[in-house]
C-alpha cells in the first residue's frame, strides 16, 4: 500500500513538472522573446550572438527549472 502511495505521489510530481518546463520552454525559447533580449542587449551596447543568446536562454530556463523541480518536491 504505501509504495502505491509513493508511486502515484512520483507520477503526479513527474507530471507537474512536465507541464512546467512545457510552459516555461514556450515562454523562453519563442523567437519573440530572443528577439526582445536581443534588442535590449542591443540597447546596452552588447552584440550577442546566436549561439551566446541560445546559451543565455538555456541558462535561465536551467534556474526556473530547477527552483520549479525545488518547489514541487516539497508538495
């Protein structure tokens, strides 16, 4: 019984933090959203790169991912 508990416990949590990173990949990786970085960074006198800019995007999904994966363990 409680290995059932514990099971379906993992599959709830594997399933919430799937819809997120769904979400937050959507929100970080629309070309909108490389574009709006990309002028600000433009703005500030900084010229990145694609590859920099794809970097800088993984980076920052990397964090919201982790403090997600954070949060939802501890439900």
């Amino acid at each position: 019984m409680p290995n059932q508990l514990l099971n379906k416990k993992m599959t709830e949590n594997a399933f919430q933090i799937s819809l997120i990173a769904a979400i937050y990949f959507l929100l970080f990786a629309h070309p909108i959203v490389f574009n709006l970085v990309d002028k600000l960074f433009e703005m500030t006198g900084i010229q990145l790169g694609d590859t920099v800019l794809t970097i800088i995007h993984s980076v920052i999904f990397a964090i919201f991912f982790f403090y997600t994966v954070r949060y939802v363990s501890t439900l």
